[in-house]
C-alpha cells in the first residue's frame, strides 16, 4: 500500500518543505509532522482575539471601552522642577 500523500498548493511551502528536509536530512513528510506538531503545540490553548473580545462583551453584558477606562483612571505626575545651580 502507498503512503499518504499531502498535497500543498503552495509554492512557497513546498519549497520551505523540500529545502528543511535537505538541510536537516530528514524526509519531508517528517519535516511537516515536526512542524505541525509544534504549531499544534505553541497554539493550543490560545484564544483568537476576535473570540475573547466577543466572549468578554458576551459575559459582561456591555461594550468596554478600554481606551476610556485607562484615560479616566490616568493620573499626571507632578510637573517636573528644574532650579537654576548656583555657580561660583
């Protein structure tokens, strides 16, 4: 029986592919498992911002404007006070 087969439309991927599995000695199909494992790792348990802010407006039952709460709670520092040194 065959091996599976992947096939990618991209241009760009299927040479990144061929050119990792020369440099690393490694078969292709090894090359894009190794990939998609990591990928599948750096990105599980990451919410797409789109869907946090829809589930934060959803749970808090209003629109926030983070932009009016930090200016409303912006404190100013004290004007900065530069005296003049005495020179002798």
């Amino acid at each position: 029986m065959a091996e599976p087969r992947l096939s990618v439309r991209s241009a760009k991927a299927r040479d990144l592919a061929h050119r990792l599995a020369r440099r690393e000695n490694r078969s292709i199909a090894d090359v894009v498992e190794r990939a998609l494992e990591s990928y599948e790792i750096r990105e599980a348990g990451r919410e797409p911002a789109s869907s946090f802010y829809a589930r934060l407006a959803t749970e808090s039952g209003a629109d926030i404007d983070l932009d009016k709460i930090i200016r409303e709670d912006r404190e100013l520092a004290p004007p900065a006070e530069f005296g003049l040194i005495n020179q002798l």
